[in-house]
C-alpha cells in the first residue's frame, strides 16, 4: 500500500494577538496530525492570491478569518472556524454579520469553546471545543520562578484595572509582572491612581507562544480575570495548566475540566488569602499544579484537539 496522500491546509494566522496565540496551536495540531500546513499572516503578508494558486483540502482559522477568505475567494474546500470569542459579535471581526450566515453551510464546520453558548447555536456543523495548547511549547522548564504573580492581557475596565491595583498594594512584598501591548500599558496609566505601580509591574509585550511559557515558567501563580464567555475557560487557563505553574481564576462552571483541582476566587478577599496560602503551603501548591498538569497534556493537547477536529470534518 501506498502513503496515505497529506491533507493540504491554508491556515490564517489572524491579525489580533489572542488570535495569534490561540491559531499557533491549531497550527501545530494539524502538523503533529501529518498535515500539509501553509500559513498565511494577515498581519505580515499581502500575497493572498499568489498564495491561493495552490490547491487546499481545507481553510483553517480564528473566528471568520478563514471563513472569509474562503467566501471572498470562492474557495471550494470545507473551513475549519474555530471561535473562542463571541460568535455574534464584533469581538469575533467587525465584519461578523456579513459571514455569520455562511456558518450555516454544510462545509463550513464551527469549533466553539463555550459550551453554553454553543448550545444556544443550531448550525448544522457546530461543535464544542475547549482551548487547547502546544504541549511541545507550554511545559515545565523546571527553573525557579523571579516573579510570585502574573497577569497578561489588557487593564481595560475599571474592574481589571482595580483588582490589579489593589493586589499589588496590598502584597507590596510580592514581584508582580504584568504583560500587556504598549498602547494597553499607556492606557492603564492614565487611568490608574497609582501610575507608579503600573511602571514596577509591566514587562512588556508578549505576541508569540514560546515567549509566553517562558513568562508563565517564571512566575508561581498567574491571575485570570474573564471577559468573554458564559461558562468557559479563557486561553491562559490551559497555558497555564501545562507549564505546571498554579492559576487563580474567578469562577466558571468549566473548571468541572480539571476535576475539582484548579482552584478560584470569589472576591479580593478570597483572593489575597488564596495567594498567600498558595505561595507559603508547597504541599498544597504541588498537588493543584501537578494535576492540573496532567490533565492539560492528557485532554487538552493540540494534537489529540486537533485530530478530533479532523475526523470531524471528514
């Protein structure tokens, strides 16, 4: 018997930095699954056409990005959409309610993340997927971390911004390190009180997946504070997880996923408390992230993730 012929697939690498991170492990997924991947960068790239000469088996991307290419272009090959923003709305691409009719094709296979907002869709191909990471990439270094706290992503709201603030005064004998874009980081100082601690605290800009477990190795617990989704677990959540380092998270009904062992916070004061006992009790500390570990790698890898997305759009 001959080799089984290598599935050809056009992925879009999106312009939007979550995107960026979250398609680098679909991208990985469907090369450790024997694809055929080229990838095209919306953020570095204008040779779309010279790069759709080529023939595709399948489109893959973030949110409507491949979707639309795919209905621009004509394309005749099945999509692979995976969202983990709110499909009907513009977080998911200003141009949503242009493409949102296109989900409903019988070749156009929607991957979605939140598995109560995926309840609330009936397009005849919609499936619910948590994130899942590269776990050749996010895995434990085995190097003592310089930072107690990490938090990435935007202080864009009053909430954010707060909790932040008050974490840092409240433990002034904790490092805290805060990645975020530079016009994120302007932003949270106008706004913040304290500008000072805004300047001790940011770290930079992450915008690729090997720089962000370096960051996540380097810290003992990173904070997660949803913005989108009903009851599901955010990127970082599953980065976090499988760099074996121990993430504190406000609540939501999927950490059912981790067994019970991935702890939350209700309030500041639950969180604080958290911190502290987390950060003095190794035994307890230990327990959390090695289970939450293996459960990362055993069910939520890019490449069992991705080969489930495969069969599916068989």
């Amino acid at each position: 018997m001959g080799r089984k012929k290598r599935r050809r697939v056009l992925a879009i690498l999106p312009e939007s930095i979550g995107g960026r991170l979250t398609t680098s492990s679909l991208i990985a997924g469907l090369e450790q699954n024997d694809c055929d991947v080229t990838v095209y960068d919306e953020l570095f790239e204008n040779n779309l056409q010279q790069v759709l000469e080529k023939k595709f088996d399948y489109i893959a991307g973030y949110d409507f990005s491949g979707l639309k290419i795919k209905i621009d272009n004509k394309l005749e090959i099945p999509s692979i959409n995976y969202f983990s923003d709110d499909i009907r709305s513009k977080t998911s691409g200003p141009y949503w309610e242009e493409y949102l009719p296109y989900l409903e094709d019988s070749d156009n296979y929607t991957f979605y993340w939140d598995r109560q907002l995926t309840e609330y869709e009936n397009f005849k191909n919609i499936f619910y997927l948590p994130h899942f990471v590269n776990c050749d990439i996010y895995k434990d270094f085995g190097v003592e971390p310089e930072f107690d706290i990490m938090f990435a992503g935007r202080l864009d709201t009053d909430y954010r911004l707060g909790t932040f603030e008050e974490l840092v005064l409240k433990m002034p004998e904790l490092k805290v390190a805060w990645y975020a874009i530079d016009r994120h980081y302007k932003d949270a100082r106008s706004r913040s009180m304290y500008p000072e601690i805004i300047d001790l605290c940011y770290q930079g800009f992450i915008d690729n997946e090997p720089d962000m477990s370096r960051a996540i190795n380097n810290s003992k617990i990173v904070i997660n504070m949803h913005s989108q989704g009903l009851t599901s677990l955010n990127y970082r959540t599953f980065q976090t997880a499988a760099c074996k380092r121990l993430m504190l998270t406000d609540y939501r009904d999927e950490l059912a996923l981790f067994d019970g062992y991935m702890p939350f916070y209700e309030d500041m004061t639950d969180l604080l408390f958290k911190v502290e006992n987390y950060l003095d009790d190794k035994d307890a500390y230990n327990t959390v992230t090695e289970n939450c570990y293996r459960i990362a790698h055993e069910s939520h890898n890019s490449k069992d993730c991705v080969r489930y997305i495969l069969k599916t759009v068989k």
